[in-house]
C-alpha cells in the first residue's frame, strides 16, 4: 500500500527525460493503468481526473493534454518501452531482456514485481528455493546484458506487527536471496497511511 509501482513509474519517466532507454515490465497492473500513471506524472493531472474524465477533466485539463501529447509523449518514445505480462517465467524474463537489448539497446529494466514472478519450470515460487532461483535470474540477466535493473517487491505482514512500521530489509518477502543479490534497496514509508494527522502526509 506503499505505491511502488508508481514511484517506479516516476523513476522510469524521470530516466527516460535524461535520454536512457528503459523497458517497464507490469506484471501486476495493466497498461491502461500505467498509461494513466503516466500521463498523470507527465502532465500534473491527479490520476482521479484522468480515470473519471467526464466527471472531473477541465477545459484546462484537456488543454494541458493536448501540449503533453503534442510535445513530450514524442520525445519519449524512442527511450520508454513497457510491456504489460502475465506468468513471466525465469527464461522468459531472460529472453524479453536479450530481445530489448539487441533491437532497442537498453539501458535500464524495471520489473514490477518479483514475487509474482514464475520458476523457470512455469510454477509459482513457494519455497526459498524457488525465489533465490528467479533472484539469480536477475542477477544474471543484470550483469550478461549489462543493464541496470529495479526491481519491485511486496513486504511480508511482520511489518504490521511492530510499533514502527518503517520497513527493515528482512520485511522483505522471502529476502534472503533479494538481500544478498541486490547492490542496492529502497525501502518506502508513507507516515500517513498510518497516522492521517501526520505533519508530513507527501513525505516518503
């Protein structure tokens, strides 16, 4: 409840306007979705606005649209690749970023999100095994194809135990593989998610 696909999303914008190319790969949100997400970041429309056009676009609204759509959307298009998919498995994974690099010659892969990912025997990753297969997989895609790669992750319930929510890495699910594999983790936190008075409700 965190929002990580969206600030991976607004990373991936971010790169993508200082002219690295990107591939997004959706594994659990749509790509009506993160187009909405997109334009939203793109043009300061609040995404309620985008969804519910009839209800809440304003002439000024659609006006901002328009010089989105005419100017940078354009300039993005030969730097964002995304790609909504469904039981991505280990080799796949493995192709999609070979297939990227060689025709697109990619910089950076955002993969939302590993959990959901499938062993390369196409099942759902139960065991610790099974994560630390699909976090070598990464890992090794990462360094063959010499490419950044961000990958998203829930946390497991542990965290919801504690006084202080603020997330440690073993929160993360099943991190020992994760842990070891990553060069580097995020860990976000929104205070008003548990504390609606907070003084800092836009603070991550």
């Amino acid at each position: 409840g965190m929002g990580k696909t969206v600030v991976m999303l607004n990373m991936a914008i971010e790169i993508a306007k200082r002219g690295k190319k990107e591939l997004f790969l959706s594994l659990e949100m749509d790509l009506v979705q993160c187009l909405q997400r997109i334009i939203s970041k793109l043009s300061k429309i609040s995404s309620r606005k985008i969804q519910q056009p009839k209800k809440y676009m304003k002439q000024s609204d659609w006006e901002k649209l328009q010089e989105i759509g005419k100017q940078v959307i354009p300039s993005l298009k030969d730097y964002f690749y995304i790609e909504e998919i469904v039981n991505l498995t280990v080799p796949q994974l493995e192709r999609k970023i070979k297939f990227y690099k060689k025709k697109y010659d990619i910089d950076i892969v955002f993969v939302d999100y590993a959990q959901i990912m499938l062993t390369k025997e196409g099942k759902e990753p139960s065991e610790q095994a099974d994560f630390a297969q699909i976090s070598n997989a990464l890992r090794r895609a990462s360094k063959t194809q010499d490419i950044a790669l961000v990958v998203g992750s829930q946390l497991n319930r542990k965290v919801e135990e504690r006084q202080d929510k603020r997330p440690i890495m073993a929160d993360i699910r099943n991190s020992g593989a994760f842990e070891q594999d990553a060069a580097a983790i995020i860990a976000l936190y929104r205070d008003y998610v548990y504390n609606p008075d907070t003084e800092s409700p836009n603070t991550l």
